[in-house]
C-alpha cells in the first residue's frame, strides 16, 4: 500500500510550483536577468550584496563542488543553483527599495 503522506507531500509540492507559475516565470527571466545585472552595476547597492552574488557566480561556473557532480543524476547542480537562487534573492530584498523599484520600471518601459 502507498503511503499516503509521502503522496500528500507531492501534492503539496505540486500546488505550490503549478505549470503556469513555472511559465510565468521562464517568461519573465530575461527581466530578472536585466534586473540583476542592473543592480550589480548600481553604485548604490551595498557592496556586499554584490559580492555575495558575485561569489555564487564564480561558485556556480567554477568546477569546485560541496557536492560532486553524479553523470546520471547531475545532482552536483543543486547546491549551484541553490546558492544562487538564494544570492540573488538577498540582492533584491536587502537593496534599497527605492532603487530596485527604479530599475523594474527602466526595464518596464524598456530602457
């Protein structure tokens, strides 16, 4: 018999990524990509924010891994991916808002 709560579990999972989320946000990623680059070339971002992000760069290209890369799973890209998601996402929430806010309306308006 199937355990209910690891299928509950993939449930929960499932209602929070749904494929239209997920298409939102490949749709949306050049911005975030603009975004990003913007507010690292920003003087008025805090340099550690930008260090931090800089770091998960050269980390996520670098071939030194905290976990090793497996040929059939690529389970070594997880770690990668997790510390950039996370650096990115301090550099938004921790910059000023003020400043984020006049970047996402310059992309807006495709400047």
């Amino acid at each position: 018999m199937p355990n209910p709560f690891r299928f509950s579990r993939f449930l929960d999972l499932a209602n929070r990524f749904p494929p239209a989320k997920i298409f939102a946000f490949l749709i949306h990623l050049p911005n975030f990509i603009r975004l990003f680059s913007r507010l690292l070339a920003d003087p008025r971002v805090p340099f550690h924010l930008k260090f931090f992000c800089y770091f998960a760069l050269f980390y996520f290209i670098f071939p030194i891994d905290l976990l090793k890369d497996l040929p059939f799973f690529q389970i070594g890209y997880i770690d990668d991916i997790i510390i950039l998601i996370f650096a990115f996402r301090k550099l938004i929430k921790e910059s000023p808002p003020e400043i984020v806010q006049e970047h996402v309306d310059a992309i807006s308006q495709g400047k």
